[in-house]
C-alpha cells in the first residue's frame, strides 16, 4: 500500500491554492469561471431553501375565498384604472421631454428593458446586505446591473451566477451611490450603513439646501443606475457646530426588507452620447 | 471480514449539501447572530470519525463551496476550513476520548478560530461592520449543538454504512 501524502503537506498546498484564490478574486477577473461553475452547485440550495416561501404562498392563494378574491380583484381594477391614467399623460411629458431635449441638443433618456426576479435568498451574515436573485446569466443577468422595486432603487448585481446572482444592497456599509434632491437637483453621496432601514449623506456642507422630506433621485453619474429613479427620502437633518459637514440621514423609498419580486434594468443599448460643444456650435 | 474499502461518499457529500441549505435558510435577522456554522461540524464529525479518507483537501473543497454560496471573497473560507480540519486531524485521538464537555469545548475554540480566520480575511477586503468578537455567539451555538450533530450524523454512519 502507497502511504498517503502528508496531512500538512496538504495542508500547505490548500493554503498556497487559497491564498492565490483570494488574490485573483480580489484583483483580477480571473477567478470568475471557478464562481461560475461553483454556482450551478450553490443555486439549487438557495432555491430549495426559498421552497417553504413557495410553497407556502401556493397555499394560501389555493385557500383563498372568493370574496377576498373579489375584493384584490376590485382593489387591482382600480389601481390599474388610475395608473392608466397617469400613463397616459406620461406619454404626452414624455414626448415633450424629448422635443426639449432634442433643443437643448442633450443626450435623449433611453427606455430600458427590465427583466422581473424573485429574491430567493437574504445574506445571513449580519454584517453585509445582500440579496440573492432567480435569475442569472443564463437571463442575460450581468455584473453591475441596476435592481429595482416598484417603489425605487435596491442596489445593483455583484455577481451573475449561471442561475441565480448576488444583488449588494444600497444599505451595505461598503455601498455608495450619487444622488440629486429632486425638490432643487442639489448633488450628494449615498452611503449605506448596514441596516436595512438606514442610508447617510456624506459630505454635505452645513448651508446645502437639503430638508426633512426631501426625496433623493438617482443621477446616473457613474454610469451605473439610471438616471432619475427614486432612492430615499430624508428623514433628518441635524447641524452640529464643530463639525465640518451636516448630518443627513434618509430612508431607501424601496421595501428593502419586505420586497419579494425586484425589476432587473437592462440597458437596450449604449446611451447616445452628448455632442461637443463644438459640434453643438456647427449646428447652430 | 469487514472490508475497509471506503464507502458512502455520496451519504457524506448529501450531509454536507444540508448543513449547506442549513447555512442559507432564512432566519430572522436577530437569530442570525447566533446561526452555527453547519458546515463547519458536519465537517468535523467525518473528520473525527473517518480521518484516514476525510482531511485537509476535503476541508479546502467545502471552504469554498461555502465561499461560494454566502458569496465571501473566494478562498476565505477554503483557507479557514482547510486549517480547521488539519487541527482536527491532528487531535482525532484525543477528541474520540474526551468527555462530551471537553469535546464542545474544543468544537468552541475551533469554530471560533475557523470563523476568526475567515473574519480576518472578510475585514481585509472592507466587508466586516461589527467587531470581531460577534463571532462568539456562533461558536457557543455550534458548540451547544454539537453532540446533536453527532448523534444524528452517528445515526446516518450507521444507517448507510459509510466507512
């Protein structure tokens, strides 16, 4: 009989392999494909995970009595009825929005395309927000996307495994995100905190035209998000003297903790680019 | 004559798939503290009780399945887990005599050195919020369930005859 190897010649070998993992992962995109194959492993216990969720909405949509039926049926109508109309006049706004646009020789805002997921999983690890997803690359899901609720932004995907993909939320202590006051376009960083319920402002000096109330819109800058979605509303504001910035507070608009179906962003094509002033000139 | 041909290797890999979903199956975010590392005692048990086929590799492999499945930066938890289960086989014939209250303690000290290590690794890359000592309430947990865990995988050695 061969003696086996060694326990800590192994062992030397399992840390070097480790260690060079963490570094490619870390700093070069090299480590993605062992993500990716590792993935098709790793995404059926999330979903068999999320089954007693499942299974347990089937069962309570299966046990339902007719009159509440009637009645999420009749609370739908109306809803619909009244978003109708206000799609319609956002047909109009919109259109005059581009005429303006068109004049002003600016970039036009391009509808995207949003693909609906279902969040099958929560990090468990108290100290990062993240989210895990039912759709992957084999959705056309990819890293950096913009993830959506119907109330306003969530956060954006990390990683695109081959069925199910990580989404890093705007409350995780390492995300930041440029934003705008909608009441006045004033411009401001986004940071998280790490609690599903809580976002700052960095940076804002203390005469900044920000108010309690104040909802935050995406800018787009960056590149990342799309420009004029919700993200937060401010819910205080404080001005302590002997510190150089206000301390701003603010809420995410999305149901980061109850939301159980997010919209995927997708960006149709690239965006058209804004002209120069030069060519701007020549146009005149 | 019981022949020694290892056996059950899919029974040990099922284990570990549960501690697995165990891992990720949504908790109220209180109880999250106190979540045992699953996959780390599951672990340990083959280790304890088959340490001539279950070692460091294994160790390594499930380090980083786990990696992949919480989403930590790769390797965080290969490295951790690989090292956790080179100690143990380094003490198996020490942990096989000791009293129930002396083997949680040791199950304590390594799952807390195990998640110290994949802390060190998470703070390095700027993902850590709380101190480090909050890895303690998941290492008294796993410590707490360990004989649990052994019975019921001492069940399951049993029942499908690995070896």
């Amino acid at each position: 009989m061969v003696a086996p190897a060694k326990p800590s010649y192994r062992l030397i070998i399992a840390l070097v392999l480790a260690v060079v993992m963490m570094v490619l992962d870390q700093r070069t995109p090299w480590a993605a494909p062992v993500r990716h194959a590792l993935g098709y492993l790793t995404a059926p216990i999330h979903y068999l995970a999320h089954l007693p969720v499942d299974s347990g909405e089937w069962l309570s949509e299966q046990t339902q009595s007719r009159g509440t039926l009637l009645d999420e049926n009749r609370r739908l109508q109306r809803q619909a009825l009244i978003l109708e109309q206000k799609v319609q006049r956002l047909a109009v706004l919109e259109a005059e929005n581009v005429r303006l646009r068109e004049l002003l020789n600016s970039s036009a805002d391009l509808d995207a395309n949003v693909l609906v997921a279902e969040i099958i999983g929560v990090d468990p690890d108290p100290n990062r927000q993240e989210i895990v997803i039912n759709k992957g690359a084999g959705d056309n899901v990819s890293r950096g996307q913009a993830v959506l609720d119907s109330q306003g932004l969530i956060g954006q995907v990390v990683d695109a495994g081959p069925l199910s993909s990580r989404v890093l939320l705007i409350t995780d202590a390492s995300h930041a995100m440029s934003v705008q006051v909608n009441r006045n376009g004033v411009r401001a960083v986004l940071a998280g905190v790490g609690q599903s319920s809580g976002l700052k402002l960095l940076y804002v000096p203390d005469t900044a035209d920000i108010q309690e109330g104040d909802l935050l819109v995406s800018t787009g800058l960056g590149q990342l998000y799309p420009r004029g979605y919700p993200v937060a509303s401010v819910t205080s504001v404080n001005h302590q003297a002997g510190t150089p910035f206000a301390h701003i507070a603010a809420r995410p608009t999305a149901q980061l903790d109850r939301a159980s179906h997010v919209l995927l962003v997708q960006p149709t094509q690239t965006p058209v680019r804004a002209p120069t002033p030069a060519e701007a000139d020549n146009d005149q | 004559m019981i022949s020694d041909r290892p056996a059950g290797t899919g029974v040990i890999i099922v284990t570990l798939l549960l501690a697995a979903l165990l891992e990720v199956i949504p908790l109220p975010a209180s109880i999250d503290w106190v979540r045992p590392e699953w996959m780390l005692l599951v672990l340990v048990y083959w280790v304890l009780s088959l340490p001539h086929r279950i070692g460091v590799l294994w160790g390594f492999f499930v380090g980083l399945y786990h990696d992949v499945l919480v989403g930590t930066t790769l390797g965080q938890w290969g490295l951790a887990t690989a090292l956790g289960a080179f100690v143990m086989l380094a003490a198996y014939k020490r942990m096989r005599v000791f009293t129930a209250l002396q083997q949680c303690a040791v199950v304590f000290l390594l799952v807390g050195t195990v998640s110290l290590l994949a802390f060190l690794v998470q703070e390095s890359v700027g993902r850590t919020l709380y101190p480090p000592y909050t890895i303690l309430y998941s290492s008294v947990t796993s410590a707490l369930l360990w004989r649990p865990v052994c019975a019921a995988l001492r069940w399951v050695q049993l029942r499908f005859l690995v070896r």
